[in-house]
C-alpha cells in the first residue's frame, strides 16, 4: 500500500508507464526515487526535471524497511533488486496494483483499446483539466499528479491483461483488434479481456459504434456508444477535414451538443475527441471548456509528431499494428494531399509480423514509397521464421533499409516521409535528420 511515510522505489523507474507512474506520485507528495539499466532513454529527462532520484540497478537500494517497493513488469529474479527483495523476503506490488489505488482515490477515468489509447487518454486529460484538478497516466512517459484533483485520467493496456487490476468509474474503449499474438491464443481470448474489463467499470462505458465487438459486449452500468452512425448515442455530423485539422458538430441522441474544432488528422482522431466529448458531457464539464480543451491539445509524443526540413516533412508515428497504420497514413493525406508520400516501417515482434504480414503489404502498396527495416526483436520474442524480405517481395519497388543504406531516403524530394514502428525506429529517423542538417 502506498504510505507518504515511506519511500516509494521503483525497480525500472525509466520503463514508460513506470516514468509516468513515479512522476504523478512525485507530484502527489510521495517520497519517490527508482534504478535502472544505465543506457539513456527519453523517459529519464522528466524525471531528472522533477528531482527523482534515478540510480543503476543495485542489491544495496533494496533496505529491510521504511519502502514500498513498486516492480517493473519486465524484471524477473535474475534481476539483482528482485533477487535482494525474495533474499529478504520483502514483498513488491505491481504497476497496475499501485494504479487501482490512485484510481481509488478519485474519479478514475480508463482508456482501452488495441490502439488510440495514448492519443485519447492525452486528450481527455487536457480537456477535463480545463475544467477541474486532474491528474494523468499516459503510456507515452508523461504522467502529472495534482493535488486534491477530481479526475484522473489513465491509460488501460490490455497486455497480459494488466487492465483487469482497474475498477474505474468510467472507461471508454476505442477497438478491439486482435494483438498480442505472443500471449492472447485469438480473437475470443482478446475480447474476453475487454468484456472482464467492462464488467468492471463502474458507472459508464463509452465504446466506438463502428466496431462490432465494442457494441456486442454487455454491460451492468450505461453503455454509449460514439461514431458517424445515425444510431450511435453521440453522434458526429457535417465533419470538415482540411490541412489545418477537423471541425465537426457531435448529437446526443439526435441533439446537439455543440460544434468542436481539432488541429489533428484523420477520421480516428474525430473519433477520440468524440469520445472525449462524451465522457466530459456525462460529468457536466461546461461546453466551453470541453471546445477550448480540444482547440489547444498538440498531440501526444510519437503520435502524429512533426517536423520539417524544407522540401521534406517527417512524421514520426507509434504506428505499428494495420488499423494504425492506415490511420496514420489517412492523417498524412489529410494534412499533405500534394505531396509524395514515403513510409519507413519497422515491424514490431515477429508474431505480430507474421500473423499480418498480408495487411502490411497491402497496406504499404498503397502509398508512393515504402520502405522496410529489419524486424525489431523485443524481449518478448529473440527471433522468428519471417523476415522484412518477405514483406519487401510482396511490395512492388519497395527496400529494405538499415543504418547502412539510410542516406538513400535523400533521393525522395518534395516529400512527406512517415516513420511508423514501436521499437527503436527513431534512431532510422535520427541518421536520417543528421543528412539533412
């Protein structure tokens, strides 16, 4: 249990919900340091800015009293923190267990999804801090706690079924796509996860009309449904999509709410900002906070984030499952319509490769240029029977790309060049930007 008397320590303090988790409870006056591997990661600079203490991985950190030690879900006993912890029998909790007790303490507002998550859970959380104290977990490294908060507002990842620890107020769930094919055996084990998951929450579950799965599960409390359909229970109507963003009026059951603008692309962020919209008008968040919300959010890290070099603009997206990836790609026609647009694509686990090898290709054949990276091995997975040859020969002019051959991006001129994976894909990206400084 979580005790303002106590030194909070994090064993993998740099993991990107573990970050987020230690700098909301820095910022709710807990006592927080951690350890971690020594290697640099983009994590590490908020931490530092916060003042938590971040040290190597070390059997002295671990002392017989006065912590409460929060484990990373990555770290087994070959870990020397684990290890100093079974020696001395002190007992750890879990990322999510530590979650549910802040959930505990407010309004808990979840979001779920096979993708969308980061992008809603950022954007709700900006549009209800509009309005009232709250407090945010994001999947992207950010986390802020604020004190006497009404809201808070976290990410719910369905891996390994680490959502099921929650019991919030409130969910809303974007999809549900089938993933992690490393530890869900199909599609029924992955929706069972969900339906658990909405048979937890307590007071109402927000999910997207245009998945069949969403509206097909049960629920004890009120279930909304959000989309472009004429039965949906908040409804989007007269969407304008142009370089600038999206502006769209929204209905509950055939009334109007009002009229919102965003300055983000594509039909899947229409949709997060109705889903938005929908839980803050069920907590009677006041109409012009709810538009003034939307109208300033810039985006979460390694969503859609840009930059630009003359001729040539670079997205740089989380993109790595086919929903995604068409989204992503929709965006770049929305906000670039005249120009060439190129893919750099890096393949996450060979599970995942495999099992939608024949939607990356299609997927990619679709666009000017595509470009493939050698398979990122997490650890979950050493290696795998598929290889990013096998997705280049079903891809008409397509390359494989590394380190080695980075500098062939240069021959793309007047272009938009998307780079979309969930491994160590921004270090293509980092070569690429230092030829063109």
């Amino acid at each position: 249990m979580l005790d303002k008397n106590k030194q909070i320590w994090f064993i993998g303090i740099k993991g990107t919900g573990m970050a987020s988790l230690a700098l909301v409870l820095n910022d709710l006056g807990f006592h927080v340091a951690g350890s971690d591997i020594k290697k640099y990661t983009f994590t590490q600079e908020p931490l530092e800015k916060a003042g938590i203490k971040v040290t190597e991985f070390d059997a002295s950190n671990i002392k017989d009293s006065g912590q409460v030690i929060i484990k990373g879900n990555a770290f087994k006993n070959d870990n020397v923190e684990v290890k100093a912890c079974e020696d001395k029998n002190i007992t750890w909790q879990s990322y999510p267990d530590t979650v549910e007790e802040i959930i505990k303490m407010h309004t808990g507002i979840g979001v779920s999804g096979t993708h969308g998550k980061t992008s809603t859970t950022g954007l709700l959380a900006h549009v209800l801090g509009e309005a009232a104290p709250t407090s945010y977990l994001i999947g992207d490294g950010e986390g802020k706690g604020v004190k006497g908060s009404r809201f808070f507002v976290y990410e719910a990842d369905e891996y390994r079924r680490h959502f099921l620890a929650y019991h919030p107020d409130y969910q809303i769930m974007t999809n549900i796509d089938f993933d992690h094919p490393d530890y869900f055996k199909d599609q029924a084990d992955y929706t069972s996860a969900f339906q658990t998951a909405a048979d937890q929450t307590q007071k109402g579950l927000f999910v997207w009309g245009g998945n069949d799965r969403l509206r097909q599960l049960h629920s004890a409390v009120p279930k909304y449904t959000y989309g472009f359909e004429n039965d949906d229970d908040f409804q989007v109507v007269d969407a304008n999509r142009t370089t600038a963003g999206s502006s769209f009026t929204v209905l509950k059951h055939g009334q109007e709410i009002g009229k919102f603008t965003i300055h983000l692309f594509g039909d899947h962020n229409i949709l997060n900002a109705t889903a938005v919209i929908a839980v803050a008008y069920t907590e009677n968040i006041p109409l012009r906070d709810i538009q003034k919300g939307l109208l300033t959010y810039q985006g979460a890290k390694r969503r859609f984030s840009e930059k630009d070099f003359k001729d040539i603009n670079i997205i740089d997206d989380y993109a790595h499952h086919p929903t995604e990836m068409r989204a992503t790609i929709q965006a770049a026609r929305q906000k670039f319509p005249h120009k060439k647009l190129v893919v750099v694509f890096q393949p996450h686990t060979f599970s995942r490769t495999k099992k939608y090898a024949q939607d990356f290709a299609e997927i990619l054949r679709g666009v000017d240029k595509a470009y493939i990276t050698p398979i990122y091995a997490s650890a979950r997975e050493a290696s795998g029977n598929i290889s990013s040859n096998d997705l280049v020969a079903k891809i008409p002019g397509s390359e494989v790309i590394d380190l080695d051959n980075i500098s062939d991006l240069t021959q793309n001129k007047d272009s938009v060049i998307v780079f979309m994976g969930a491994g160590d894909i921004q270090k293509y990206e980092d070569a690429f930007e230092k030829l063109l400084k």
